[in-house]
C-alpha cells in the first residue's frame, strides 16, 4: 500500500515537473530564438533606406522579375520620413525607356508649387540603373515606383513578349494556318498578326490603374483624383493651384463630370493669359482629354465594370478604347471638366511609332518658350466653367492590333492576378 502511494507521487512529480520545464523551455528558449520585429522601412535610418532603393537587380531577367514582385510587394515609399501624412495630390507616371524626358518632367515636378503635398507614382515597364537613378534622386516629394510585371523585358522570347513561333505581322492567315505558327487563328480585323512592341501599353495602363486604385497600400482611404500622365509630360508650376481650383468647380459647377482634363494638345498659346482661368466641360475624346487626366475611384469602377469589354476591344491604343467604352459599355458617355489652357505640356517627340531621331534637348528649348508665353497667365485668382450641356457619344474606327485571344486573356486576369 505504501509502495503504491510512493509510486502515485513519484508519477504526480515527475508530471508537473514535465509541465514547468515545457513551460520554462518555452518562454526562456523558443521565445528567444524569434528574430525581433523588423521595423517599417520608412522607419530605419536613411542609409538603410538608401539600400532598399537600390536592390532591384539587374543581373538576368529572373533576377527582373523576382526584383519586380519584391517592390510590387514592399512599395517603399521613398521620402516618408520627410514628408508626413496623407497626400493631397496624387500623380500617376507611365514610364518606359525615355530617361531624358522622364528628366525633364522631374525638373517640372521640382518647380511646382507645394509640390511637397505630392506623392508620384512612377510606373515602369522597362528597368535600367539609369532610369532608377532618375528617380531615386527625388527628394523634394513622396515618391513610389512600382513595376508592370509583365513587360516584353521580362518575357523577352515568350508571351507576353513577341515568340520566336508567333506568325509574322503580315502573313496570310491561310499561310500561317499552315505553318503552324501559335497565334495563326487570331489575326486582327485587318488580318494583321499581334507585335508585342505594339500591345504593351494598352496591357500596361489597363494594369497600372488596376495597381494603383486596388494595392497601392499609400492610396488605401484616399478618395481623390489622381492624375495619369506620362514619361514626356511636363507640369506648369501652378499645377497645384490650378488642380485645386478645377476641383472646387467640379464640386460646386459640373458635379457630374467625371473626369479632369488637366492638359490639352494646344500647349501655351498666345492667348494663354486670356485662357487661363477658363473651364469648358465637353464629351471624352482620346485626341483631346488623354493628356493630364483626373480619374477618380468612382470613375475607375465604372471602367472596371467594362473589363471584358476594355480588354477585347480590337485597338492597341488605351485612349481610343477607352472613347469607345464611352457610351457603349459605359451608358452615360464619360464628361469631363477641361482646362482650356493646359497645365500639362507633351515636350516628346518620339515614342510608340518614331522611336529614332529623339532631339531632347529641343524639348527643353520648346518648354522654356512655352514657360515664358505662359509665366503672365500662371495663378490665376479666379476659375470660371463654361458647361456645353450634354455630352455625346462620338464612335471611331478602330484600328486593330488586339486580336490577339492571349492578349485578352491577360489583361482580363489582371483584376485577379495583381
């Protein structure tokens, strides 16, 4: 009986005692094993941040590609620390591989007003260390770059870039029927056979606003416009002012206008100072409105709802794809507040189609004449809104280079695969 009891005892002891060392072990060992939380980046001193920067890799195109899915991802937001807060103004930039103009628009940037109160957002689909040194020498903004990742750079021998067993561009579709050549049954409507140099734009701005609207972690709560420009933009220095004020008039003159036309084709007229107060409101076209554009999360829905549409469209042009949802997919055609005398300036000679013979520095000559004719007429004390009534929808022909079923594919999958 008593050798009974020892034995219940002894098995009672050495069952807590099992207990506190699992316990012991658990709070002195395993606990500190756990690496330390690792502080935001904006946090961390500024030569780690100088590191983080400049990580992207170069080396191959896997190298490219796990660097584009890294930042995607990370979205270091280059400046925080200087600047604070929430944005009021938020620019999206489409860049590719036009570092000298992409100069030139940094240096608009630095000589707007309160350009402080602004995070750009560039958006690559090429990547370079000259490029990314453009960018990273921006210190007087928010910045955050973020990467197209399915650039013709990334898959420069396969789909989405041009491969090697694509059909030709001209070749009849009953020749490349028989040559078995991957896209032979989907030419254009012109007959035309898919290049990939063609259709990464349109691929890239449908997936940018996709980005910036759905992941962008900075954008979370915002409920502005943001601004799209491109690489070979240039911003007047009452940018800010002028922004502001077409907002005020949207809210008070043109509540259902849906889109801001910050910029037009007509660049710095002579009579700049008589126009620069003046807001017209008119119908979206893409030969007028697609330069310096507002669109608003509210605006950016609609355009979601017309996915399937935007991405089987038979157009390589965004712009032009975006006309024609205007009033088809989209009911009410999309009406937009114009500024009359543009604060966006195209300084690009050369780009999508003219791609020898770029003469950067005529574009800076050609800025400096224009910031002159425009320097009486800049801060205007008063906007005021001339409304043409209704708006129309205004069909074109379209001009093909999307009959590609692979490009539909991929950009309808880009709401799902950000």
């Amino acid at each position: 009986m008593r050798f009974r009891l020892l034995r219940r005892n002894l098995i009672a002891f050495l069952l807590v005692s099992l207990v506190v060392f699992i316990f012991m072990y658990t709070k002195f060992v395993v606990v500190s094993d756990k690496p330390p939380e690792t502080p935001p980046l904006e946090s961390k001193p500024l030569e780690i941040q100088a590191t983080a920067l400049s990580n992207f890799q170069y080396g191959s195109v896997m190298d490219m590609r796990t660097s584009v899915y890294d930042s995607n991802f990370k979205q270091f937001v280059q400046n925080s620390d200087k600047f604070p807060g929430d944005p009021e103004v938020v620019i999206v930039v489409q860049v590719h591989n036009r570092p000298a103009y992409l100069k030139l628009l940094i240096q608009s940037l630095e000589s707007a007003a309160n350009v402080d109160k602004f995070l750009v957002i560039f958006s690559h689909d090429y990547f370079s260390p000259e490029i990314a040194s453009v960018v990273q020498g921006i210190n007087f903004c928010k910045v955050l770059q973020i990467y197209f990742p399915y650039s013709r750079q990334l898959y420069p021998d396969e789909f989405p870039g041009q491969d090697p067993k694509d059909c030709p561009r001209d070749i009849a579709k009953a020749d490349a029927i028989k040559s078995g050549c991957i896209n032979a049954e989907h030419p254009d409507s012109y007959g035309h056979y898919r290049e990939a140099s063609i259709t990464q734009t349109k691929h890239h701005w449908w997936w940018k606003l996709h980005f910036v609207w759905e992941r962008v972690q900075a954008l979370q709560g915002f409920s502005g416009f943001s601004l799209f420009i491109e690489e070979d933009n240039y911003l007047l220095p009452d940018f800010y002012h002028f922004f502001k004020g077409v907002l005020d008039h949207r809210k008070s003159d043109c509540p259902d206008c849906d889109m801001l036309a910050l910029g037009n084709h007509d660049g710095t007229p002579g009579r700049f100072q008589e126009l620069s107060g003046q807001l017209d409101t008119a119908s979206w076209l893409s030969t007028k409105h697609n330069i310096g554009m507002g669109i608003s999360r509210e605006v950016y829905y609609k355009l979601m709802g017309c996915n399937n549409e935007y991405c089987t469209y038979d157009d390589y042009n965004w712009d032009w794809t975006l006309q024609n949802l205007s009033g088809t997919c989209i009911s009410k055609p999309l009406k937009v507040l114009v500024a009359r005398a543009s604060r966006v300036l195209h300084t690009g000679d050369c780009g999508l189609h003219q791609k020898e013979a770029c003469k950067p520095e005529m574009a800076q000559a050609k800025v400096q004449e224009s910031l002159q004719q425009a320097k009486s007429g800049l801060f205007p004390q008063t906007l005021t809104v001339t409304d043409h009534g209704s708006v129309q929808h205004t069909p074109h022909m379209k001009n093909g280079g999307w009959g590609d079923i692979r490009d539909h594919a991929l950009c309808k999958n880009y709401a799902k695969r950000l």
